[in-house]
C-alpha cells in the first residue's frame, strides 16, 4: 500500500478502511499500484499537524513561502516525464500538447505567479487610516485548507499543486489535499515534489499533506472539523452540494466550483456573418478535452431562422465527423449517459450521438441534442443538466422576445458567451439580452467560446450558486484567488512593534500597494 | 393597523398573520400603534417588485444612487426631532447625548460616506488586464438584500437606514428591510425620509421597502427566496443560525453579525502601572448603552495575582455603585438572567448584581462575576455565554502559561483587547498571547475597549465564527462593506460599447482607482 503524507512524512495510513487503484481509461485495466482510503485517525493526525504548523507559520516569513512555491515549480519541471507519463496513464489525456505543452506549464507558472504575490504583498488589501490608527489586511485563517481535486486536470487543479493549492499556501495556510481518486499517482509525485520543496526551504511540517481518499463521513469531518480554516473544492454539484451542507453547519467556509451549462447565445447577425466559422468554434470548444471542462459550453441559444437551421446543419457535421475522445474514467460514460437522458426525458432530441462507445476505453460518442424554444421554456431546470463530456444542446427560439425569455430562466453558471455581428446590427438585442445573461455568469464573454480560463488578475472562474457556492470570488486568477482563503484581521490601536510588517509605517517591500487614507500607494505612510 | 412599503407604496399588509405593538420600555406599556404582520403575500409583492427594480437599476446611474443617499441624510436631519423622540420611546435610549448627537450623526454619516463611495467607484475594485483584454469588478448582485436589523441601535444598524442599508444601496442593489419589531415607529418614520428620497430622486419602486415583522416561516422565505440576492443579519446567535441554515440551504449568501464576549487581557505590567483607569475603564466600556453593544467586553483576563484582586475589588465597585441602565425590551432582562444562569451553571460566581430590577422599568441589575482559570479552562464554553447587559466575567488565572491556554480555547470574537505594560515590560507575554488572540477575533486592539466602532475604510466589524458568518468580511467601514453584497463580474473580450463605464478605457471619474496590469492607477487606461 502507498503512503500518506502527514506531519512531514511519508507514512503508513493508519487503519485504513479500505484500498483502491487507479485505472488507464485507454484499456480499462487497473494499474498495480494500491492507495489506502484513510480513516477517522490519518484525519486526526493530519490536522494535528496543520494546527502546528499554523502556529509555526507565525514565525514563516513570506519570501520563504514565495520561495518554496518556487522550488516547487522547479521541481514539478524536472519530474515532468515522469509526471506526464504518469497522469496521461491515470488518465487519457494526451501527453502532447495537452499535458506536457499545456497544462504543466500552466501550472507552474501559477505556482510562481503564487511565490510573486506572497513575496510583493499587494494581495492582502492592506488599508490604513492614519487619523484613526486603524489598520487592516487579509491574512491567513489560522487554520488549514482543505483542497479536493477533480479529476479533469490531474496538474492545473490537483489538490497539492493547483489553483487552490497555490492560493492557500500564497496566503499563508497549511493544506491538507485530498487527492482525485481519479489520478493517485500523478498527486503522489506532485506530493513528493512539494514535501522535498518544503523541507528544503524549511517549511514547518504539517504545511503540506496529502491523503489520497476518504469513506465520505470522514470526508465530512475534513470541511467541518473545529481547525479548519476553510474548503476548496472543485468537482460534481452532488458532492460538492453535500460537502457544504456538512461545512455550513459548522460555520465553515466552503468554496466550490461545480456544474455549469455555460450558455452560448449566436444572435441573427452573427449568424448571417459567420455561421461556418461559428460552427466549427462551437464544435471545437465542446470537443476540448474531451468535453471535460467546467467551462465546456452545454448549451448553445440562436434563432431558429433558415440561418439558426443552417447553422445546425453545419454544427451537426462536425460532431458526426469527430472521433470522440477518451474520457478520464469509467464515471465519464455513466454520467454522460445519465445527463442525455434527463435532457431527452425533458423534451430534447438526440441528432447525432447518445450512446457509449465499446471500443475497449471508457468513451462516449460525441453527441448533439436540440430543442425548440417553447419546449425548452416548458422545462428550464431539466434542459439545464450538465452533461459532462462533448455534449451540446443547442435551442431554436422562435423569435428574440423567446431567446430573452430563455435566458431570464437561466441557472448561475460560470460563464454566458454573446456572438453578435460585428458592425453592430445585433446591438439592440444585445441590449436586451446583456443584462439579464450578467446577472446569472461569472463571466460573460463576446465573440469567444469559453473554455480557456486565462490565470490573469482580472479572470473570474467563479459565478452564482449552483456554479459555486458564493458569487464574489473567483478560483483562478492571482492574486484575486487568495482572497478566498483569508481572514480580514484589523488593528486597532495597535502599537507599532505589536503590527505586522505589511501595516507599519513603512513600506515593507517598496512595492507593495496599500490603500493609505483612501489613495492606493506604495509609498511609506507619512512619506 | 399601519401600512407596510411594498412597491413604492404604503400600503395595508395583505392578509397579515397578527399584530403587534411597540413597548416603552421605561413604563413597559404598549404604544398605541398596531403593526401587522407580514404573511407570505407581502414578501411575495415586495420580491415582484424589487426584481422590477433590478431590471430598472441596469438604466440608473451611481449618481442617482449617491443623490439619494444624500437626500435621505437630509430628510432624516428634517426629521431629528420625531425620530429622536420615537426611537427614545420604543428603546428607552437616552435622547441625548445617545440618539440625538451620536447615532443619528453616525447614521447620515455613514449615508454620505455611501453616497461618495457610489459616486466615485473606486469600491469595485476595477481589474483590467489589457493585454488579454479581461476586465471585472464587483456589481449588485442581480437580486434585492434582505436586511434584519438588531434591537440595539434604533438609526445606525436600523434594516432600513443603517449600515447594512447604506451598504446594499450603495452597491446598487434594492433592499427588503425587515424592522426589528422592538422599533417599528422609528423604523416606519425612516422609512418615509426613504421612500421620499426615492420618489424625489426617480429611483425605481421596489428600491426601498418595509416590512415589520414576519412568522418565523415567513422569515426563512426571505433569507432562501429564489431571488433574493443576499441577507445582512445583525442580532441574537439563535435566530441567527436559523436564518443561515435556511439561506445555505438555498445557496443564498448570508452576512451575519452575532454574539461575541470580546475578550479582553489586562497583562501584569499594565495592571500595576494603571490600576484605577483600567478598572473605570472596562466598567464604562461594559456600561456603554446598557452593555446592549455587540462589541461589549463580556470576559476579562487578568492573573489573579495581588494585582489582579486589586484591579477585581475596583471594578467590582464600579459595579455596585452603578445606577442600571434601562434596557429595550422585556427580553433583556429575561435574556441577561439566562446567560448569567449558564455562566453561574459552569462554576462563574455572581460578586455583585445578578437580578431583575423590579422599579417599573426593563432594567437589570449591573453584574459582575469571577472565576479562577482552572474552573475556565474545565468549562470554555459555557463560560463564553453571552449575557447581553452591563455583565462582565473576570477570569483570574494562576500565570501566564494559564491565561494563554485560555486564549486558545476562545471562540471567535468579534473583537480581543490587550493591554500591556506602556514601557515593553508585558512584550514576552505579549509575544505569546498575540498571535493566539489574532486568529480568534476580527479587530485587535491594543489599550483600548471594543465599543467604539469607527466608520472608517480600515475597520473590521466582523470576525470568526460564531461571531459572524464568514472571516472575511466586516459590516462595518465604507468601501469594504460593499463587497458583501456584490458579485464579481467578469468581461472577456466584451467590446468596448458593452462595457460598463468603471471598465472602459476611459475612468469614469477620473478618480476612481483601478488595478491596471498590476498598478493601483485613477488615469485612464493607454494614458
């Protein structure tokens, strides 16, 4: 049986209550390496720990967790054959350009966009007033951070080295990563990489541990436990759904990222202008890791014109041509089957598609799905479900009153995409439209499907309930992120030698950006 | 029976489910007015209506949010008299300096502070990234707040005028302000200065509305409804929890502001250099409105040392000298007597005080208790019951290593107080004890009671749980407030004609502040 990481070391788990293997989604086959499920005491003992290294922390100064994100991306860099090979053996995913080319860099560049902004400090809002004496920053929650992975990117998200990750740890909170069963593998080498990083920049024990899987009772222990700082979790609406109900009794923060259907309304216009180029965009966007993509649009809105028709037609031909990719687990074809079918129970017609694939992997035949706009009026919550793999609905309203009416039904979802012609003459349905499709996205997009999410400051990957738990942040971007897993800490009176470096006088890096007596600054206050 | 507002007009409550009146509670007779309350029909109504006006707020602009802001301020000036006189009837606080000179300047105040905060926008925190053209801020949230004010403060907290108002106004969002049923006139007179303002400045119906009381049924429907945006709660824990596991189970975000004993350690240095201050000190802080404040000191830490007796014998004479407070309502003196019931229950020893006063009036003997550390530490948590009243408990520990392990087992506090020695003699004590206090609380201060709440953009009105419902925020402190009650919004690749004005190019004010590529700048974007 493989190890845990707790409290610094890799170790037995202690009374498992069970064990289980990873599996190629490419053969079906297990792979022969065992991981424990880790009971009520690996739990005990993992938050023993982060309590330790909560307090140790105090002592931590941030250049050292800047440098240990550092060391870490360094060492993720020089494991990368060995990561790749792993993860695209744990899951389908091609090894080029999706994971090597792509994702591992993603990852690392986050990690060292995480170390820039703990060392330059701008993340942490500080706001001082300096008639009243009263000074304020975001700081750690004082206690650990739970992350639980998906399974759809064993680098980017994973529990120990993700967004998540990165942003805990950037903020100045152990983590305890409960790693996708999907990929143990890949979360025991990342998990290796960041204990040897740890130690080496000399991290307290305890900032960094891994447990591969829980039964789900202990899982509702880790987001509810009494030192748990706060939750990131990042998978299905029903577990997610679940584990905030346990994390909300305890008054615990939770943030989740769930299912979206990711709205893409075509209007008339854009239709008219481009409706192959906009077709073969659709196609491609769904069809982008294998449909496995929190931002994968599900559901596609246009008139149901001669050009809406066209446009279907077109859309149509690219999901029949297209080999469907591997999906990442034996869940993949169940789920996608189960999602058809509460869409075609609620009035939709399968085009093309719609059945499993018995081709020796875990697969789905890429499918397309349509509805007329009254039908879908007739049942907005079931024509709403996630069907996660290549997988689109598209609507055909009978006129744009339709097509506003539709959106004003819309579910919270991480994103809503607007194609509009671009000499403006589907200005005044945008005008209609915008406003009602912002209130229910996270981020609303024109002329660009959704699917990239770009770890810059500005991006939201967050939106309202049921896309997540809380519509005001975001689990990409830096440092906008990190906000997620703060405590807002204020000072009051407080003497200059009892304050920390981030609201004393002086500027502690020269660089870091304070709101000082109302006007952002990076001077010295007084200066 | 008096009207509720609902949709831009006053209007008889349909089909109200009882009434009520409001009870001076110097004389505790009933005041002459009935007030209804609000079955599911009146809540249905006022959600129609502000949904309306959240259609309509996409065409007003911050500036007609910031004019009526500013002219509710007036009206609520024009207005001083009968609001003083009616709020000091329905409260039993004194007309001045209390109601008059404190907490209506507090109440237009914060108002104005709004106003400007709306007017100039530097509160949504505006990120443009240019080079991948991503741009986001925080907007309303796309549905009203609902907001329950506290008994406490009849103007500055009130759901209808007080800071959670201001702050979902200011934000952009309608709001539906539950009365506290201890103040109905003072809310029902607050809220005509409001409708006027709205009328005056062309605010859509349904911006402003008020309803005095609900079943408890009825008041979880506000809290989950579809929807409702989010809840600003200020009160009791119990009616608290409630609410928040009604709005969680919705996926409805809630701001809660609950008990909190605020702690507050006198260290040895401090107690010998200022014995007699620090003693007239915490007995004037826990006095302040009849220790009918959420940041009451309700537990003080001291060694009980000879110093520590001596501080306990002039505190406790400051007690027994002291002329109680009237109190709000019946339930003051009814609560106070059960929270000193749980305290003396977990071995804490009444020293003076300890009943209900029995001269005509709600009022309650001001009370005093003391335990020794040991007992503390065997009984943490009934020992942090609050006692909402002139109550302090004075825990007496044995030495230093005794009072910081009462510090870790304290709950989240709104606020923690330490005092220390002015020439560095408590600092090694200090170095202990700090960072243990700084994870427990949302504002630390030092020399200082709690109970002033500076209105100033540093202050943290906020804290761990129980205290509240979530760490990072406070209820307190233009612009942060508002962050509450905002979503963030998000723009990839929106053409320029579809951007709000805080993210064009363009700064819309010249003066608001936005994170352009990482700087904190008010030019305007390519400048």
């Amino acid at each position: 049986m493989e190890p845990v990481l707790i409290a610094g070391e890799w170790r037995e788990a202690e009374t498992p209550t069970g064990a289980f293997q990873a599996v190629d989604p490419t053969t079906k086959a297990a792979l022969p390496e065992k991981y424990p499920v880790s009971g009520p005491s690996d739990v005990r003992h993992a938050f023993d720990a982060a309590e330790r290294a909560v307090v140790a922390l105090s002592e931590v100064s941030p250049e050292t967790i800047a440098l240990f994100l550092e060391d870490y991306a360094s060492r993720i860099e020089a494991q990368a054959d060995a990561l790749v090979e792993r993860a695209a053996r744990e899951t389908g995913l091609p090894p080029e350009p999706r994971l090597r080319s792509v994702e591992l860099p993603r990852t690392t560049s986050q990690m060292r966009q995480g170390a820039a902004a703990a060392r330059e400090r701008s993340w942490c809002r500080a706001t001082i007033d300096t008639k009243a004496n009263i000074r304020s920053m975001h700081g750690p929650l004082g206690g650990p951070v739970v992350v639980f992975g998906p399974n759809n990117f064993p680098f980017a998200f994973n529990s120990i080295a993700g967004g998540d990750f990165v942003a805990a740890i950037a903020a100045g909170n152990p983590v305890i990563g409960k790693a996708n069963t999907g990929h143990p593998g890949t979360s025991r080498i990342l998990a290796e990489c960041a204990h040897d990083a740890a130690h080496a920049v000399g991290l307290p024990p305890g900032m960094v541990q891994l447990l591969y899987r829980t039964p789900p009772d202990v899982g509702f222990t880790l987001v509810s436990h009494p030192s748990v700082g706060a939750t990131g979790f990042t998978g299905s609406r029903s577990a997610g759904l679940r584990l905030k109900e346990a994390a909300d009794k305890a008054g615990k923060p939770i943030y989740l990222e769930m299912a979206a259907v990711n709205p893409v309304f075509i209007l008339p216009g854009a239709l008219a202008e481009r409706t192959s180029a906009l077709a073969k965009e659709l196609f491609d966007s769904c069809a982008l890791g294998a449909g496995q993509f929190c931002t994968k649009p599900g559901l596609t809105l246009v008139l149901g014109d001669e050009w809406g028709e066209a446009f279907f037609a077109e859309v149509t031909a690219h999901f029949e041509k297209a080999k469907a990719g591997t999906l990442l687990g034996a869940q993949g074809p169940r789920s996608i089957a189960e999602g058809i079918e509460v869409l075609v129970r609620h009035g939709a017609s399968i085009v093309t598609g719609g059945r499993v694939l018995d081709d020796g992997r875990y697969a789905f035949a890429s499918t397309l799905l349509r509805v007329s706009g009254d039908a879908f009026l007739a049942n907005p919550q079931g024509l709403q479900t996630e069907a996660f793999g290549t997988v689109n609905l598209v609507v055909l309203a009978k006129d744009v009153a339709q097509l506003v009416a539709i959106a004003h039904t819309l579910d919270g979802s991480l994103t809503g995409t607007i194609y509009s012609d671009t000499r403006g003459a589907d200005d005044l349905i945008y005008a209609r439209l915008g406003p009602v499709l912002r209130r229910r996205v996270g981020r609303l997009l024109n002329d660009k499907m959704p699917t990239g999410v770009a770890v810059t400051p500005a991006m939201n990957h967050g939106g309202p309930y049921p896309a997540t738990g809380h519509p005001g942040f975001t689990a990409v971007g830096i440092p906008a992120s990190l906000l997620r897993f703060t405590a807002l800490h204020c000072y009051d009176n407080v003497r200059p030698n009892h304050l920390p470096a981030e609201l004393r006088d002086r500027n502690p890096t020269g660089k870091m950006w304070r709101l000082q007596d109302g006007e952002w600054s990076q001077k010295d206050v007084g200066v």
